[in-house]
C-alpha cells in the first residue's frame, strides 16, 4: 500500500475547502500510485469544520477513512504548538473533530498550544502522531525537549524540505535525527497541489483500513520510504501552479465581492 502521510486539501488556508477540487486531487494521487492518505490540513485552515462537513456530505467513510474513487483518505490535521513546530495528528473522523474543538482557543500564534499539552490531550484518542519536517528553519521541531519528542510516534521526511534541502542532505539528517529518539520515519509529499503527489511516499507492507492497522504498521517499521527521483521537478512545478491557481482564486473572490 502506497501511503502519504502528509497531504492537504486546499491551495492555502484562506480559501475555502471545495468537494470538487479534493476530488481532482484524489484523482491524481491515485494516477501517481497512491493508495492511502492522511488529509493533514491546518488546524487554523479558514472553517476547518467545513473540511470534514463536505467530506461527509459528498463521501462514504468506511471503517477509518474516506472512500473516494477507492483513495484511501484516513482523516487528520497539522497543529502549530507554542515551541514553534508542526505536529500531524491523524485518527478516525469523530476524535479529530473532538481535539480539534479542544483547540479552538490555540488558532493564533500568540496562543499555540505548547507540545507537552497537546501531548496530554492526544492521550486521550487512539491517535498516530507524527513531528513533521523537524529541520525546516522556520519550524525546526529538532531543537525541541527531547522528552517531549519521544512521545510521537515518528518524523516525516517531508517533500517541501527534501526539495529546499536537498535529497540527500534532508535524508540523512532526519534519519539520523529519528535514530537518537528511536523513532521511524515516514514519507509524507506535503502537497497543496496534486503535481506534489508521489514525490515521496511510504510503502507500507500490507494495506491498512483503520487508525490502529496504520499506527501498527508505522510503529513495528512494516513500511519503507519511497523518494521518487524526479522529485525536485514534481515540487517545483507544483509551487508554480499553486502560486498561478492562488492568483486565480483571490482574483475570483475579489470580482464577486464587487459584483455583490
């Protein structure tokens, strides 16, 4: 099974989550070879809610995850904590809805929940939890209390930074990162356009249909990280048509607003 653990839903968090849109995503996913994702939108995303409203209203949800065109979608969300980090937390639909409504007073930076809390109230769903990018400069997760770190449940080598960073360098040094807290490590392609699917990726070695099949699988290392090698140009082309489609959609909203 072919699995991204870090995947959005919009361009952006200012726009609106739209059905059609994430179809065309899933769509390329599984074009690209993807079976399975974790939708990680942010947690302070423009209505969060809605994210989850549409997919329900337009989706079925099969034991831990959202059917779509046989696209496995295992519900999730990447949460900013005070320290300066992003935290992907990925469970069944009712317990994401549940710790996101127990941060809606940490949306804004100035009020980020600090990790050893979020730590405490992710103990109360069985959640896979994951330190994204931990060397990106502007959330640099491996300065963190190593205490603290040891209670996710992996990294993910991260599409954006490998692309950033390079290859090999983002490779080794999250690996061995992983390594002194004796943790996994996952791919996870961190696209907002469909262009990014398959850039990296895990293989997991069986298929997984619930939260606790996935955190087993990742847990006892039944999985292997896969970097494609035309990676850097998969990113780059979708940084280029994400800042174009951007463009359009401000560009839409502001000629509604004055038509109204």
């Amino acid at each position: 099974m072919n699995f991204d653990f870090h995947t959005h839903g919009k361009l952006g968090k200012k726009f609106d989550f739209s059905a059609d849109y994430y179809l065309e995503m899933a769509t390329h996913a599984l074009q690209s070879g993807i079976n399975g994702v974790a939708l990680t939108e942010h947690f302070n995303t423009k209505n969060f809610h809605e994210v989850y409203d549409t997919l329900d209203a337009h989706f079925p949800y099969e034991d831990g995850y959202y059917n779509i065109q046989s696209l496995k979608v295992f519900p999730g969300m990447e949460v900013d904590i005070k320290e300066v980090g992003h935290i992907l937390c990925i469970g069944n639909r009712q317990d994401i809805r549940a710790l996101r409504a127990e941060l809606n007073d940490y949306t804004k930076e100035e009020t980020f929940i600090p990790l050893e809390n979020l730590l405490n109230l992710r103990s109360n769903y069985d959640m896979l939890v994951i330190g994204a990018h931990p060397f990106r400069e502007s959330t640099p997760l491996k300065d963190l209390d190593p205490s603290l770190l040891k209670q996710l449940d992996a990294f993910d080598l991260n599409g954006k930074d490998l692309h950033t960073r390079g290859i090999e360098e983002n490779t080794m040094d999250v690996q061995t990162f992983a390594a002194s807290l004796s943790k996994p490590v996952v791919g996870g392609s961190d696209t907002h356009h469909f262009k990014q699917f398959g850039a990296v990726y895990t293989v997991l070695d069986q298929e997984c249909d619930t939260i606790a099949e996935l955190k087993e699988a990742v847990i006892n290392r039944q999985f292997h990280v896969k970097v494609a090698q035309d990676l850097p140009e998969r990113v780059s082309e979708a940084i280029r048509l994400k800042a174009i489609e951007k463009e359009k959609l401000k560009k839409l909203s502001l000629e509604m607003r004055f038509s109204s």
